[in-house]
C-alpha cells in the first residue's frame, strides 16, 4: 500500500548508544536515507541516550563512525547540528517534563506512586494465577490535589499515560495497510520514569513532532508500539507522521537475527572486508527488490527506482554465505591498484600492526616468520577440529558454558582494555574454583586456533570485541559436539 508524498520528507534513525552498532541500525538508516532522498527530502540522526543505566558515551561515536563507513550522510545530527536541536534527548529533557505536565494537566496522564516493590509483587500475582501481565491502574483515579500533595512532599513517582479503556486504535502502515489494536489490550504506559528521564515512548513522539518528522520508517518490533504512539498524538493535539514498519532481519532457521548466530555488530563486518557498496546491495534485498533477477544494483539505483510497491513482507533471511557472494561480486570490479589501497587501509592498518609488534617481536628472528606467527590476526573464522581444545577431564558442554558466562562479562564492559579482560576472567577463575590454565588454554584456541599465541589478554584485547565474540561463539558451538573430554595428546616416545 504506497501513499503519494506531497512534501520533501523528513524521516529520521534514533539508535541508542548502548552497545555496538547493530546491522539493524544500518538497514533501518539505509531505507529512510533512500525514501528521503527519492523524495528531495532530509535525513536525520537523533541519538535517544536516555536510557542511563545502559547508555555507554564511546558507543555514540562507534555508531557516527559506522554509520558514515555504511556509505550514508545525514542531513542534521548531534555531529553537525540543524534547524531543530539538539539531537540527543538527554540534551532536551525540559521538553519531555513540559509535555508530561501539558498531559497530566489535560486529564490525559497521571502521576503513579506505585513503589517498585509493589509492581514486583503484582507481576509475582499475575504469573501465579496466569493473568497477563499489566499494570492495574492503581493510581489512575487519584484526585488531582492528592496527587499534587504527594508530588510537593517529595514522594517519588513515574508519569503513566491514561490509555483509553474501550474501542479500537488504527493507523495506516505504507506497505501493512490498515493496522488495527484493541485499546483494551493497552497498558497505561509509563511516560517519565521516577529519575525524570522520559521513556521511549514519550520522547520518540514529542521529538518527531519537534522535529517535523513527516515519515518514521522503523523495524516491525515497533508495530505493537505504534497505537500507543498514536493515540499520544492525539492527546497533544499534533499531527501523526505516516507509519511503516520494516521485516525485522532473520537468522536463516527464521529466528530474529542476535549476535548469538550471525554476527550483528556493523563493526563486525567492516573488520571482516565487507565493502560497504555490497552491504547496502545486500540489506536492499532485505524486502526490496529492483524487479526480475536482478540482485546487483547500486544504492543510487535503488533511489531512482524505490517504491513501496515493491517491498515484501516475506521475512528477509540474513544469509551470511549470500553477502560473501554479493561481496565477491564488488570485489571482481575493483581495480588492482584499488585492492592495493584497501588492503594498506583495512588489512594491514600502520595502528592495528602497532599493536601486533610488540606481542610478537620477541618470538621472531626473521621477518618471514611473522606471518606464522600473526596469521589469526588477520584470518577470519577459525577452525577447532585438529587442536586440543579441551582441558584434561572437562567435557565441551562444560567449557561451552564457561565462555557462555565469560561473553556476557566481556558484553558488560564499559571499557575493552586488557586490565578489564584480566579482571574479567581471574574473577571468573576465582568464583568457579576452576584452574585458570583450564579457562585460559580453551581460550587461547578459540581466539587464535593455536595453542602457542602472544599473551592471551593481549591476544583478545587486540582482536577486539566484535571478533572474539564471534570466535568464541564457533568455539562454542564446536565444544557443545565434544560429549566426552578428549584424551590428553600422547608424548612422543623417545629415540
């Protein structure tokens, strides 16, 4: 269902700097920077780091950085300003208070003093007698005075939204249709939490309209969401934008696509030498198509020739040996002298081989043997059958769960350093009562598929977080096939 825009577009990406910039961030940007552009109109970055117990400042850079790399320029962003900043909401947290009070004022919001306690143990209720899950509206009808009193004695509280109880909420969707919700089945939102700082769903709705955002273009996950946001609209009295929601990127098994089986992170894939024109091509074809067989177009083809007429709601299969294919392709036309310079540029970096130097000069007599020495640091997926990878009397399954437990630590570090990789696997060591040479052996064959490596905090500092994690996943994967802990490697016998 496609829909004539009479206007130059606005349309924007709102990534939260709480990780990795994630391949999803890219396809999401990709479509709002080519329907903004087929369309003569601006494409916007707004970064929502409100979420403050999650939110990591070298994650904001990392998704600038990424997104540049990607091969898509914004029009206004926390980088280069614009008409309507600034553009990170932590920035513009006077308006959310404003647009809270502005709800609560009309009768259209209320003020919940519900402890978290209390919450706690209403979710506890509802799982034990199998009821939905829901806040009760327990706040919802204290008188205005009470609430006023309570607020001015300093009792702590969060904003919910009044959510129609009855009727049903629609919105048209440019490639879904008429989306349809029942106002029944939604809970009374939380607007501003306790800290000040509003939610996702207040923030997102009064910057687009600050920001005159005409379309939002977001994944599917947002579809339960949308009915929330539109009836927020109406209670401001503002104009919708136009709504579409994207196929969410699926693992080849269908699943969601997680870093748990395909790699997900943007930096992942520009580590690997995945060209950014072939990215592109390749998540275009994530519900899009150029028409016929055609699966080889460049990002201004598709903006000469975009429609939503000719999406698919058909769920987009992040097949990762398909994007190796695309990339091969890309490849074939480069020049020699182009390889050349990528190589200098990607591969073989002056500050990536400043780090390998100094883990491997003192093992070296001459420079041909630095290669032998330094392969993995270059070498993408690495294979396990032929190394002991096994501690003697541990079985796979066992090892799979230690580096189970050892990724989510490395995924809470603030800061990937070798002092934080040490802190985070002695402490491992020391909370397991494990010998640290039965972590530390495993490791060192997932990350290097040797066993003879440069010092192994180094080693994994080096290769950096994306890379490890992926490693450390086939190594998983490999373990969990290993029933029975491998026989110690017999000793040579002597002459």
């Amino acid at each position: 269902m496609s829909h004539a825009v009479t206007t130059p577009p606005r349309v924007r990406i709102a990534p939260s700097p709480t990780g990795d910039p994630h391949i999803g961030t890219a396809y999401i940007a990709l479509f709002n920077y080519v329907f903004a552009k087929k369309h003569g109109g601006k494409f916007i970055i707004r970064i929502e780091d409100t979420d403050r117990t999650r939110y990591r400042a070298e994650s904001e850079a990392m998704i600038l950085d990424a997104i540049k790399w990607f091969g898509i320029q914004w029009d206004e962003g926390p980088d280069i300003g614009g008409p309507y900043g600034p553009y990170k909401q932590s920035e513009r947290l006077p308006l959310y208070q404003k647009a809270a009070d502005t709800l609560i004022q009309k009768g259209a919001a209320y003020r919940c003093f519900c402890t978290v306690e209390r919450l706690d143990k209403l979710r506890e209720v509802q799982a034990a007698n199998k009821l939905p899950p829901g806040y009760d509206r327990h706040c919802r009808n204290v008188s205005s005075e009470d609430s006023d009193k309570r607020a001015l004695a300093g009792e702590k509280f969060t904003v919910r939204f009044k959510m129609p109880t009855s009727g049903v909420t629609t919105f048209d969707d440019q490639i879904r249709g008429k989306v349809e919700f029942e106002n029944a089945r939604l809970d009374d939102l939380v607007l501003l939490k306790a800290d000040g700082f509003p939610t996702y769903h207040l923030a997102s709705v009064v910057d687009d309209n600050a920001m005159k955002i005409t379309h939002v273009i977001r994944g599917e996950e947002w579809v339960s969401s949308t009915p929330k946001h539109v009836l927020l609209y109406e209670a401001f009295g503002w104009q919708a934008p136009s709504f579409t929601h994207l196929n969410l990127l699926r693992n080849t098994d269908k699943s969601k696509i997680s870093k748990r089986k395909n790699p997900t992170s943007i930096l992942y894939y520009r580590r690997k030498g995945i060209l950014p024109a072939a990215l592109r091509n390749f998540l275009a074809l994530m519900g899009w198509s150029l028409g016929g067989d055609q699966e080889i177009f460049s990002t201004e083809t598709m903006i000469e020739n975009f429609s939503w007429d000719r999406f698919s709601l058909g769920g987009p299969v992040f097949d990762l040996t398909k994007l190796l294919w695309m990339n091969s392709q890309y490849l074939k036309e480069l020049s020699n002298d182009t390889w050349v310079k990528l190589l200098r540029d990607q591969v073989f970096t002056e500050s990536y081989l400043k780090q390998i130097v100094p883990l491997v000069k003192e093992r070296v007599q001459a420079f041909e043997e630095f290669i032998p020495n330094t392969d993995f640091f270059f070498a993408g997926d690495l294979k396990y059958e032929n190394t002991p990878i096994l501690p003697k009397g541990v079985a796979g399954k066992v090892v799979a769960n230690w580096f189970s437990d050892v990724l989510e630590a490395f995924e809470s570090l603030d800061e990937w350093s070798v002092p934080k990789i040490k802190e985070v696997m002695e402490n491992f060591v020391e909370q397991n009562k494990i010998k640290a040479k039965d972590l530390f052996m495993p490791m060192r064959v997932a990350v290097s598929g040797t066993l003879v490596s440069p010092p192994l905090m180094e080693t994994i500092h080096v290769l950096g977080k994306e890379m490890v994690r992926r490693r450390m996943r086939l190594a998983m994967d490999y373990l969990k096939t290993q029933k029975e802990p491998a026989p110690s490697p017999a000793k040579p016998e002597k002459a």
